[in-house]
C-alpha cells in the first residue's frame, strides 16, 4: 500500500511538473496583443499588411514586419470592412489550445488517481495497515551504540524491583510457572508520586527481558474522532500477540482509564469511555498461559475505573514510595558515576540532608551541582556545590539584587531568630542546620532544619513543638522590635493547618475525642480534603484549633522572654554575618548563656557573640 501510494505521488508530481512547463512555454511564445481600437486605428491608416483570422482573433503582420494579435468582437461586421481593403487576408476556425487540453487531462487524471489511491484496497485491510503501523511504532528500539537501561541503573526501590524480576523470569522460562499450574498476572499496575521512577522501571524491564517492549502513553489513543481510540487499542493488542512473548508499557494510563461518568458522555468524554471498554476486553481476551504482559504507570491512582484495577486485568499494584535513606545513597551514587566528584563529597550526609527527595529529584540535584561547579571553573564536584543546589532546589536562587531596607533586615533578624532559638531550646524537634536572612525565592528569609532520620509518623509533642516554633517568630517580633509585620503569614497558615489536622483528623485532643472530620487527600497528588460534621461540632473544632494554637503561642512568647540575651545576641550576629550554621548557632548560645550568669552575679566572665565567633 505505502509503495503504490510512493509510486502513484511521485507520477502526479512529475506529470504537474510537465503540464507546468508546457504552460510556461506557451506563454513565453504567444504573439503580443493588441486593443481592439488600435487594430482599426492601424487598418484605416494602411498601417496593415498581412492578415490571418483564427475565429474571433485576428492576427496581423504591420508594416514594420511584426506579427501582432488582437481580438474582434463582432467578426460578420467586421468581414464588410475588410472586402473593400486590398489587403492580403486568410482565414481557419479557432482550435482548442492545447495547454487546455493538458490541464484537462491532468485535472481528470488527478482525480482518477487520488479516487484509485483511496478505493484501490477494501477498507479493513487499509485501516488494518495504517493501525499496524502505528502498533509497530511503539515498539522501543534502540539505536546503534545506545546502551540499554537495566536494574543496574535503577536503586531506591528494591521491593517494586524484586516484584518485577519474577515477571522478567515468566518471559524468559514460562515452563518454570506452567508446570504448577501457576499463570503469569495480566497486568501491573505502577502506582505513585511523580519522580519516583515508574517509567524508568519500565525501560529497565525493557533491557532486562530482552523480549519486544510496546511503549505508549495513554494520551496517544485518545483522539478527536470517536472510534479511532479504541481500534487502536485492539490493534495494538493485535499486533503485541503476533510477537508473543512482549511486554506492553502503558505510561500515565489515567488519560485513558479514568472512572466513566454515569450515562453516556459525548465528545471526548464518549471517545475515552469507547477505548477504556476496548482495553478492558482486550485485557480480558488473553488465555491462561499467554504470555503478554501489560505494564501500566500512573500517578493517579484514585480515579482509575475500578474494572481496570480488579484482579485479572491488573493483578498486581505496586506502589513506589520516595526512598528512605539507605534509597537516596543507592540512587544518589548511581547518578554520581555520570559527573566528576571531589573526593570529600560524602554522599551519605547529602542523602541525609534530602528527606522526601524522589529519584527524579535526586538527579536533578546532582546536575544542579554540577551546573553551579562548572559555573565556578572547578575542577570536580565539591560537597559545598551539593549544598547549595540543595538550598536552591527547596527555597530558590538567592535574589541578591533585593534592595532591603534596615528596618525590614532587623525585623527579619529577629524573626528568623525568633524560629532558630525555640528550635534549639524544644525537647523532641529537629536539628538547625542553617540560619539566613538572605531572600531565597518567595521567603525573605529561613530557618532550615535537618531530620535525622526518616520520619513516617508524628507525635503530638512533636507536632505542638512544630506550630511552637512557627509562631516564634512573630513573637520574637513583637517581644523585640513591639511590632506585627505581614513576613508571619506563611508560619501563621502551617501553623493552622497542623492543628486543624491534628484535632480534624488524627484525633489528638481529649475534648474532641478520637475521631477524625475529615477525609485524607486520596492520590499522590493529593487534593481538598473532604469535612464532614455538624454545626455544632464546627464550632468545638474552631474551638480547640484556637486553643492549641494560642498555648504554643504563649510557650514561644515565654521561652522567647526568658532567652532575651540569646535573641539579641543571634539577631544582631545575623544582621552583621546573613548567614550562620549549627556551631555557630551553639557557640552564640553559650556566650549568652554566661553573659546572663554573669549579670546574675553568678559568674565573672562577659563574651560579646561576635568575638565568640571570631574565636571559634
């Protein structure tokens, strides 16, 4: 089909081509024409010597020897006029030009061509070959010299890895399972937050099983035409049995599957539902010991039809979580083989200092270490470049062309202060590892702290120390500088969200009880959780909220009150220096310390912060 429509294109084309140039030539060679009004003028002045009519055209010879033409509307008239002349005169009907007869015949042959190009086979077979050709596009194939992703490559995440080697195993020794009865799972199912690595998993089964991979996102089935979706499925299921064993990889396969609305839909809407049903029953369609494997990714799990997620079409539902800690050191020395690194990068303290970090981000941030190493001519990657891709990757590019004035530096001093302080003084909260008042993206400046280990669950100590040290801030403003200023609003919404959720929905206060008001966002991505309680019950909530926001409030006003010396002292350091770390932190903190024993006239010795400092 695609050879005579090759062959059949390439005739019109040079057939055109040819009609053109006969165009042309007739153009360059027709006689120059004439008025009506200057032929008579020349024939009344004897200015005519010769003369031939071709149906209403007259040519004429002038006597300066030139052959002229022009045009005479009303011939029998004319003819008298031309009796009474002696002029030399002959005459022929008008023939048919023969550009027209070209172009005619082009114009016919054209559309006998384009009618035989798209009749000349039977319409299955036609749709049938279009449709195979796109299933075999989807068929990944490396190119010449491309090294193939395998296990090798992908770290973090050794339990979705481990699922996934048995159906590796399946393809490569079926009679391994058959002989027990056992049958391989039609469907996988990889489910979890973007970055994770569900599509690089994909690409890994593709190296390792060595079978034929069909590679498609769930976008390129739905198109605008109703039908054409759902004969893509069919074919492609079509075309992946034909090279049975194979392995089809649906990637974001909510495009597709997302739940059917109740009754019919129309436009897009239908054109979804028609290719999810057709999916469903090509799913259905394998026999027990077919040997064709569906893979699936999505990030959307929760609004996925439940036909698509029961068992025997996908099975099996693996869900990929961020890594832990022992993950990101895998993953983060799996992508530090691709740049130079300095010999003092310790991994396993960047992996410590990156909780929550998917694969993807990992990789970016080594890449955002190399892009600020090579900004800085360095011969390798050093732990410090790693440092700042990090501050830059989770608060921004440092906007140093802010202009601040005093009074807003000051007030930021004390906030960030104010946050740093009680976050060293609270029993049970997380490490300082950096304190800035230099503007990071939308935050003017931080307080960053540092879990040392993963954390899946929260206590209740935990979580009021947290809102604590959220709201030091404006309380250092106001112990301090006697001031509110808009810089707390971020802290004041965090602050609220904790305790609304720790009384809506993990149940920690008496007075409420344990009971939880409101629905978790479903999903990786998540979204509006859903509040369900009376009136009555509202106003307890907005009740308790209050109440547990204010006493932290009141913790961080008295700690903060108490600590005056080590406020001002850490806010007048931050103004001279932007910027301090953990041991300069603790090293202030001391000086105070024994600067407030030594006002009590417990002790002699007076340090000033800055000469601290200097010392350390």
């Amino acid at each position: 089909m695609a050879r005579s429509f090759y062959i059949s294109f390439a005739t019109i084309i040079i057939t055109c081509l040819g009609a053109f140039a006969i165009f042309i030539w007739h153009i360059e060679h027709r006689l120059p024409n004439v008025s009506y009004s200057e032929f008579v003028n020349s024939l009344e002045q004897n200015e005519i010597r010769k003369i031939h009519l071709r149906g209403n055209e007259v040519i004429f010879v002038d006597q300066h020897n030139r052959r002229l033409a022009s045009f005479i509307p009303d011939i029998a008239a004319f003819m008298a006029e031309l009796d009474a002349s002696r002029i030399e005169m002959s005459a022929e009907p008008r023939p048919l030009a023969l550009w027209q007869l070209i172009v005619t015949f082009l114009a016919a042959g054209f559309t006998l061509m384009i009618m035989a190009i798209a009749w000349g086979q039977p319409r299955s077979q036609r749709q049938e070959e279009s449709t195979s050709e796109f299933a075999r596009d989807k068929v990944v194939r490396l190119a010449p010299g491309e090294r193939e992703v395998t296990f090798r490559d992908v770290a973090g995440i050794p339990e979705a890895k481990e699922e996934l080697q048995e159906i590796i195993d399946f393809l490569k020794n079926p009679k391994l399972f058959s002989r027990l009865g056992a049958s391989s799972p039609k469907g996988i199912l990889l489910q979890g937050a973007p970055g994770t690595g569900k599509t690089l998993l994909a690409r890994a089964i593709a190296g390792e099983a060595q079978v034929p991979f069909y590679s498609i996102s769930g976008s390129d089935f739905v198109e605008m035409f109703v039908g054409v979706g759902a004969s893509r499925v069919r074919d492609l299921f079509k075309e992946a049995k034909k090279n049975s064993p194979c392995i089809i990889f649906i990637d974001e396969i909510d495009a597709v599957g997302a739940h059917r609305s109740l009754g019919s839909g129309v436009g897009g809407q239908d054109e979804r539902g028609q290719t999810l049903n057709a999916l469903l029953v090509e799913m259905d369609g394998f026999s027990r010991y077919d040997t064709t494997i569906v893979l699936a990714a999505t990030n959307r799990p929760d609004i996925l039809d439940p036909a698509l997620r029961r068992p025997g079409r996908f099975d099996r539902q693996i869900t990929i979580h961020p890594p832990d800690l022992k993950g990101r050191l895998k993953i983060l020395a799996v992508h530090a083989t691709l740049v130079e690194l300095a010999r003092d990068v310790d991994l396993a303290e960047i992996a410590r200092k990156t909780p929550g970090f998917t694969g993807a981000e990992l990789a970016n941030l080594v890449n955002e270490a190399a892009l600020i190493a090579a900004r800085n001519d360095k011969d390798g990657i050093y732990e410090s470049d790693f440092h700042a891709a990090i501050e830059r990757i989770m608060m921004g590019a440092e906007r140093k062309g802010m202009v601040i004035n005093a009074d807003e530096r000051r007030t930021m001093a004390y906030h960030e202060a104010g946050h740093a302080i009680l976050a060293r003084l609270l029993p049970n909260t997380d490490p300082i590892q950096k304190i800035s008042i230099i503007p990071r993206g939308k935050a003017m400046g931080h307080t960053q702290q540092q879990q040392l280990t993963d954390r899946y669950t929260y206590n209740k100590e935990y979580l009021l120390n947290w809102i604590t040290i959220l709201l030091a801030g404006r309380a250092a403003e106001k112990i301090a500088l006697t001031q509110q200023t808009s810089g707390a609003e971020d802290d004041l919404l965090r602050a609220t969200q904790i305790a609304t959720k720790m009384v809506c929905q993990w149940g920690m206060d008496d007075q409420i009880g344990p009971l939880a008001y409101s629905r978790a966002e479903e999903g990786f991505l998540g979204g509006e959780s859903q509040m369900v309680f009376s009136e009555f019950t509202a106003r307890e909530i907005d009740k308790t909220v209050r109440r547990l926001v204010t006493e932290c409030n009141k913790i961080a006003h008295a700690t903060l009150q108490s600590h005056r010396s080590f406020l001002k002292h850490l806010a007048e350091t931050l103004l001279q220096t932007e910027t301090l770390d953990s041991e300069e932190l603790e090293i202030i903190f001391e000086c105070s310390r024994t600067k407030k024993l030594s006002e009590d006239g417990t002790n002699t010795p007076l340090c000033e912060s800055s000469s601290c400092l200097a010392a350390g």
